[in-house]
C-alpha cells in the first residue's frame, strides 16, 4: 500500500500506523513524491487536496498537520450509515478525514482539553464523543476500517487483505484476595466490631472461621477461574494490587507471607501483572517500589499495567509507565459504562500529543467490566448478559481482540447483588470460543 500526501507528519505517520498496521494489517509507506505516486501500479491512497486519477483519494482535514491541542468543531455525518466526522467537503468515495477521525479518538484528543472529572478526577464517558453521539459500544475505527479495505479491494483486485482472527482475554484485578484474611490486627479488629455493633452474627462466626483457618476465605476464588479458563482454553492475566493500605487501596500489605504465596501460585498458572496502586498515580517513586517488589516476588519482569481505579491522567501517567519498562497498558476503558473509550478493539500504540511522538508502549482497550454493570449501571446478570453478547459479536464481526475485565470478589457471590455473575462468565467464556 502506498500512500500520498504532500505533508508527512507525525501524527500522520502514527494514524497510518494503527490503521494499516493495528487494524487492517497490512504493510505501507508513505510519499511525498507526486511522480512516484501516479507511476506506482499497486494499491494506494491520495491523502491531499489534488485530484488523482487512478487512486482511491482522502481529503485531509487540517488536524493532522497542527502543532497544539485546540477544541475541535464537530458535526456528525453518515458514512455507509456508520457515524462519521471531519467531513472534507470534496466528492470522493470516502467523504470525509478518515485518517484524522481515527487520530482523534485513538489518541484520545479530547482527554486533553479540559473536561469536568468525577470524584476521582477521572475522565467519564458522558464527556466523550462518542458517548455524547451515540457509538460508544461501536468500535468504530475498526468499523471504518473494514470499509476501507471492502474499497481497497474493490478498487484493486490484485490487493491481497491479510486474513484475521476474532480473539479473547480474560482479565482479573485483584483489589482484595481476602475478605477477612491477613487483614492485620487493627483491621480485623475493627470487622469484629463492626459485625457485632450491627448484629451481623452470621458474618462474625464466617469472618472467624476465615480467620482460624476452618473455611476459605470467600474472596480467594482464583483456582474456581483457573479451572474455567482451562477448561475452555482461555488466556488470562491477572493484575495484582501490591502496595500498602491505603482509603483506596484496601489489599493486604504487599509483604505479608499471604501474598507473596498468592502471587507464586498465580505465577505458576498464568500471566501477573501490576495493578498500581490508587496513591501511586501521582507518586512515581511508589509505583517504582511496587514493580520491583512484585517482580522480586514473582522472580520475573513485569510488563503489563492497568491502574487500580482506571485512574489515569494523559500522557502522565502513560509516561511514567513507559519510564519503568512498562510494554502493553489495559487501563483504555470506563468504569461508568461499557464500550470502547477509544473506539477501537484492537492492540494499538500511545501516542503522547503534548510531545507529539508514538511511545513504546501498547494500549490493550477492554469493552466491559463487572462491576461497571454492578455498581454503576445496576443491570441483573440477565440484563448484563444480554448486552455483552451484543458487544462480543461486534467484535467478532470486524475479527478484533475482545477484553473482558472481573474481580476475583465478584465471584464469591459473596454479596446479594454479586449472585448470578458466576453464571454469566462462564456463558461468556462459551460465547467467545464459539464459532
């Protein structure tokens, strides 16, 4: 694939990469070489106002030739009877700035202009666009892009689509692997009173029997999903919140024997990832000591990342993971609400706007968490089970990479609104072995 425009930014450069490279798949280049371009005989695109004949022609929008963040004026249109932005005004095939459209929601642009965040002063999905427009449970870049590559194909027979496959992965956090557990004295005291001040004698004699070691502690549920994850093949990684207690960050301390022997059998199964603390997301030095402790514990380099909370701050916080070795991120998702925050469901890199280059670190999107459905939307398993089918076909349909992500409390059912969830991850783990 070859692609012209007369301007070859870096922000352009980066579009094209996730497009043709994290999407479609497919090699490309670029030229500036207007001669070049009309000779070439392959597949290619004409990114620039002039009329070639022979290519298939995108007219740029001016967002990917800017040098600052300013607020853009966005009217929505219809491509294919996909929503579409950026329209060009020119009569071409693909009418509006597909490759700046996609720039603009992949970086994800409009979390670095200034936004209203919630009570952990975190960007919300009634803030984005795509929320605000009506797609954000479409992963809507890929959408595009697969009618991109119908007209590439239609365009010139001789382009070959590389074949892709539709693929799945379970996450866990691990914000508390115990209920009553290791909790410390002062801790596990409190709960004691806490269950007799209210009469609550039937959790007293369980947070005891926890204690002593008589019963399992509810909340330590991993073998229960490593035995479904085995039994349909699925991948899975777990992120482990491994730092002191903390208002937000309510684990057992990150070196207590109980997690140490946690982390070890978890290691053994599958893949453990950092899970950074609430306090950690400002505090660099923090988030470098719980790395290197879980790392010391599991005798191997951590490289994959999602912040406790989703809380995140860009490029920040992007930036000071990349700095400690940080490769893949699984943070791009919301806790209000389910969708894609990028719009996008394939693994792509970061791009930092305020310094205008691609880091080396890859974005992992996940499309839906549990406790989103729990505590914030308040759906029935049923309701939710409904809706993740409908987000999981969609993923299916355009051959990209689904994420899940659940709590090992969760499956306790531990608590009355938690029941029925059990039931729901293992009808999702059928579906997305499915043909």
């Amino acid at each position: 694939m070859l692609i012209y425009s007369e301007n070859i930014s870096s922000r352009l450069k980066y579009s094209l990469k996730v497009i043709f490279n994290s999407v479609i798949k497919t090699e490309f280049r670029t030229t500036q070489d207007i001669e070049e371009f009309k000779s070439y005989n392959g597949a290619k695109i004409n990114y620039s106002t002039e009329s070639i004949e022979g290519s298939l022609s995108i007219a740029p929008h001016e967002l990917l030739f800017e040098k600052d963040i300013f607020e853009q004026d966005i009217h929505l249109s219809f491509w294919n009877d996909l929503p579409s932005f950026f329209k060009t005004g020119r009569k071409t095939v693909i009418p509006f700035d597909l490759f700046a459209a996609s720039f603009y929601l992949v970086s994800r642009y409009e979390e670095y202009l200034p936004f209203l965040p919630d009570d952990h002063g975190r960007f919300t999905p009634k803030e984005s666009l795509a929320y605000q427009k009506g797609f954000l449970k479409w992963p809507l870049v890929n959408l595009w892009c697969q009618k991109l590559e119908e007209l590439i194909t239609e365009r010139y027979p001789q382009w070959r689509k590389t074949e892709k496959t539709f693929s799945y992965t379970s996450t866990i956090d691990v914000d508390n692997i115990f209920a009553y557990k290791a909790k410390g004295a002062f801790r596990t005291m409190g709960g004691i009173l806490k269950d007799v001040t209210s009469g609550d004698f039937h959790n007293l004699k369980e947070r005891l029997a926890c204690i002593i070691g008589r019963k399992t502690d509810p909340f330590y549920t991993f073998d229960f999903q490593l035995g479904l994850h085995n039994k349909y093949s699925i991948k899975s990684i777990y992120f482990m919140l491994f730092t002191e207690f903390a208002r937000f960050d309510r684990n057992i301390s990150m070196f207590h024997p109980k997690m140490k022997s946690t982390v070890k059998h978890l290691g053994d199964y599958t893949s453990v990832a950092i899970h950074p603390s609430y306090q950690s997301n400002g505090k660099r030095q923090l988030l470098e000591k719980e790395k290197e402790t879980l790392e010391n514990y599991l005798g191997k380099t951590i490289s994959k990342s999602r912040q406790h909370f989703l809380k995140m701050t860009l490029p920040n916080t992007m930036r000071n993971l990349a700095n400690l070795g940080i490769k893949e991120e699984f943070t791009m998702g919301y806790a209000r609400d389910v969708g894609f925050r990028a719009s996008i469901c394939n693994p792509y890199p970061f791009y930092d706007i305020d310094l205008e280059v691609e880091m080396d670190l890859i974005i992992r999107p996940f499309a839906f968490m549990d406790m989103c459905y729990i505590n914030y939307k308040n759906f029935t398993p049923d309701e939710a089970w409904e809706e993740m089918k409908e987000i999981i076909a969609m993923v299916k349909s355009v051959d990209g990479e689904l994420m899940s992500v659940w709590h090992n409390r969760t499956f306790s059912e531990m608590e009355e609104n938690w029941k029925g969830w059990n039931e729901v991850y293992e009808k999702m783990l059928i579906d997305v072995t499915s043909n």
